[in-house]
C-alpha cells in the first residue's frame, strides 16, 4: 500500500512541491517564502482578541460601564457629542481620577465604571446615545424616570414633542394625586396614638378622655357620645327654629321661654364637650388652628355672648332716661348687634361635620374642586352681564318694561341661567324672547359641566375618607352575643 503523505502548506491545495519523499512540511522552494501567511482556524480568532495589545485596543474604543449589575458598552464617539450629560463627561476626560468623581465605583479588573442606578431606566439612557433621541414607556414611573434623568444629566427636551407633552400631563396628575393624598392623610390623621401622649402629664387618662370623646370607634360609650351629640346639634337647630314662632314666644317661664332653655341645656352639653377635647388634646396649638374645633367654638360663643349683651341692655335701661337720646340710639345697635350674634347659631349645624363622612367629604371635594368652582362662578357672572346688556337694549324701549337698566335685568338674567325662572319679569318682543332663550340654553350648559368632576370627586373622597376612619382603629365589640352568654350560664349552672 502506497504510503499517505502528511500535506504541505501551500498557496493551492493541488499544487505539488517537490518529490514526495521531501518530508520538510513547512519548506517552500520559492525564494519569498516568508511572505506566506500560515493557515490557521477560526477557533485561534480568541487569542487573537483576548491578547493585551487588542484588549487595549477595544478598551480605548468603548467605556464599559456597569448599571445595577448590567454591563453595557457606549462607544466613546458616540459618547462624546453629548459632553454635559455624565456620560459625556466621563468620555471626554482625559485624567482618570477625574473620571471616577463620575460615578459611584471603579472595577479594575473589567476596566468597568460601576453606576448603583436602576438599569432598567438605563437601557432607554443608552438607547438614547445610540439614535439622539430620548423614548418615554408608558410602563415607566415619571418621578423616578425624571430622577433618573436628572442623575445622568440628560435634559427632557431630547424627547419627542408628543411624548413630553403625555409625559408632561401624567407628572401632573401624579402630583396632583399625592398632594390630594397628602391633604386628605392630614384631615383623617388621628391624634390617638401613644407616642403622642407619652411623657405628657396624665398621658394615659388624657388619651382615654379623647377617645371617648373623638374617636366613636373606640368603644360603645364613644359611638353613644357620638351619636348624643348629633342628637343635641339637630334639637338646637329645631329649637331655634322654633323660637322665631309667635304661639311659642308666648309661653314663657319664669322670664323665659321654652326654646330658650332647651338651648341653654343644648350650649351646656357643647361645652362640656369643647372642654373636654381641649383638656384631652396632645398639641393644644393644632387643635385651636382645625376646623372642626374652629366650628365648635363658634357654635357655643353667641350663647355666651348674648348674655353679657343682654346684661349690657339690662344695666342702660335702669339708667336710661327718657330725653338720653344719644343712649337710646346705644341701645338700639347693641340690639342689632344682638340680632347678629343670634344669627350666628346657625352655624351649629355644620357640627354634625364631625360625626358625618358625607358633610367631611363634600367639604373636601369643595376645596379641593376650588378652582372649577371658581370658573363656574365666572362663567356665571359673564353670561349674567352679557345676557342683561343684550336684553336691556333689545326691551328698554318697550313701554311698562321691567328692563330700565343693566342693573336691574342682572335679577333676570342669574335667574335665567341657573334654570329656576321665577316668571316676575318676561319679555315681550320676538328678539328678547330669542335672548332669553338662548340664556337659559347657556345655563343649562354650564350646569352640567361641573356635575360629573364635582360626584367623581366627591364619591372618590367619600370612599377613602370611610376606609381612612376604620383603618387601625379596632371597633368595638358591640354584638349582645346573646346565645353564647346563655349557653355559658346554663353550663355554669350545670357545674354546680
């Protein structure tokens, strides 16, 4: 059998060199033998990559930078056009103790720059430096894609016009969101806490006195508290009511009517109630600055204050005489301002405010609805001055008319737009009849606008505020449980 022979390295696979019994496999006959490049595989490709003089190389070309444990490789052109951003900055310096003031840490044994940043926001800052243009996912939270950004010192106008401005509007309503939050944490925030009472004198009776008195989801007696002092708020207002009848002015006793005392045991109740929330409270200051506390106060000071004015009355008419008419005229607008201050019991009723998640919400919907509402007044105060100078010119001539001047027709036309049409003053001609018309189709228009914002709000409100009062307060165990407790008795007897 003829013997194989080991193939030369050649320029052609067909070409023989010498005799077959020349076993110099690497020898060339050729005179430039060395300009011959020797064969070799693919698989001698990582050598050549991985040899230092290379690595060096493709160092040079890219900064290899690690984002919350995910490398990525920006190349250093691409880089550098941005030189503000801090990528740009890390590309363009040339010292590199400089560099690492750029970046959280330094790994030099993968020539890595470490970022403890989110690396899913980075794959769109790389994106970025790829095709110049900043993308925004809907998936993204703005607040923190905009923390983001901010870090690496890019600026929100690389972003398509369309994008930034639905970018735009979610920052808004993220942060209209939280604020409301925050303003509605603020009016549910209890005041119940232990820490809020420690190292106060009587910390521990003071706090029981304010559940019983503030919290109605404490225990049994602090739901009936509540409810007693809905109870007295409603008869106060009726007894109020009642004392502007003449049958009841009449029946008096001992001086005085019914009504009156009825609102004396009334104010009793309220101030026993106001005292004990201010001796009980934890921050006096807070409490004195809210609302609801503000509502209380006011609900039993004309009560006080009718007293000392009617003791006031009581001391100038023994000394009044009958030619003083300068005392006289005293007299009478110290009555006045006595009507006044009787006036201002009405505001008892917003006291159920306290005890009623209907009134707490529709209080909050209302400011935090201020700005639509204000649009609604200006709406309505535009079409009333437009719709009573139309009417005034088209009517005025009108002999017997109700329309003498501007003034005048504004009756008409607030009565117009807000759809009641008490019919006292018409018009007459076929253009007033068009202007009214066209009025009341304003007012209906401009009626249901705000309905649908203000319920959404309102029930949104309405919802949290509910589950903000049960939320960490245990209720009390107000079932009679009257099966076990006659179970037990009856096991108790068997015992013995």
């Amino acid at each position: 059998m003829k013997e194989l022979l080991v193939r030369r390295t050649s320029l052609s696979a067909n070409l023989k060199l010498g005799s077959h019994n020349h076993h110099c496999k690497d020898c060339f006959p050729f005179a430039q033998t060395n300009l011959v490049k020797k064969w070799s595989s693919v698989g001698d490709l990582g050598n050549f990559i991985n040899s230092p003089k290379e690595q060096k190389k493709i160092d040079t070309l890219f900064l290899n930078l690690n984002v919350g444990g995910k490398l990525f490789q920006i190349d250093h052109r691409a880089a550098a056009r941005y030189p503000v951003t801090r990528i740009g900055k890390l590309a363009t310096c040339l010292d590199p103790v400089k560099r690492l003031d750029f970046c959280d840490d330094f790994l030099v044994l993968g020539n890595e720059y470490f970022f403890d940043r989110d690396p899913v926001v980075f794959y769109h800052i790389f994106d970025f430096y790829r095709t110049g243009i900043l993308w925004i996912m809907d998936a993204l939270c703005p607040t923190n894609f905009v923390e983001e950004i901010e870090y690496w010192g890019i600026h929100i106008n690389y972003t398509q016009k369309c994008c930034r401005i639905l970018f735009e509007e979610l920052q808004d309503e993220i942060k209209d969101y939280v604020k409301t939050e925050r303003e509605l944490q603020a009016e549910v925030e209890r005041h119940d806490h232990k820490e809020h009472f420690e190292g106060k004198w009587l910390g521990d009776h003071r706090r029981k006195i304010w559940n019983f008195v503030e919290n109605p989801y404490s225990s049994v007696p602090a739901k009936i508290i509540a409810v007693l002092s809905s109870i007295f708020v409603l008869i106060s207002i009726v007894a109020m009511c009642l004392s502007t009848v003449e049958e009841l002015q009449n029946m008096n006793t001992n001086g005085k009517s019914c009504m009156e005392y009825v609102e004396s045991v009334c104010v009793i109740f309220f101030t026993t109630e106001y005292i004990l929330r201010l001796f009980s409270t934890s921050d006096v200051k807070r409490f004195l600055r809210t609302v609801m506390n503000i509502v209380d106060l006011v609900a039993i000071l004309p009560f006080y204050v009718q007293i000392i004015f009617e003791i006031f009355l009581e001391e100038a008419d023994i000394h009044l005489h009958h030619d003083d008419i300068e005392k006289m005229e005293r007299v009478g607008q110290f009555g006045k301002m006595l009507k006044i201050i009787r006036l201002m019991r009405i505001f008892r009723i917003l006291k159920l405010a306290r005890h009623s998640t209907g009134l707490r919400a529709f209080g909050f919907t209302i400011r935090q609805c201020y700005q639509q509402v204000c649009c609604l007044f200006l709406f309505i105060a535009m079409g009333v001055f437009t719709f009573s100078a139309l009417m005034h010119s088209v009517e005025h001539d009108i002999p017997g008319t109700n329309f003498t001047s501007i003034p005048v027709t504004w009756w008409w036309a607030a009565v117009s737009i807000s759809t009641v049409g008490y019919g006292d003053t018409v018009p007459e001609t076929f253009l007033g009849r068009v202007v009214a018309f066209l009025c009341i189709s304003f007012g209906i228009i401009l009626n249901g606008m705000p309905i649908s914002i203000l319920y959404n709000r309102f029930s949104d409100f309405y919802a949290k505020i509910k589950a903000h009062e049960t939320l960490g307060t245990p209720k009390a165990d107000t079932k009679i449980r009257l099966r076990e407790r006659i179970f037990n008795k009856l096991a108790d007897c068997c015992k013995v």
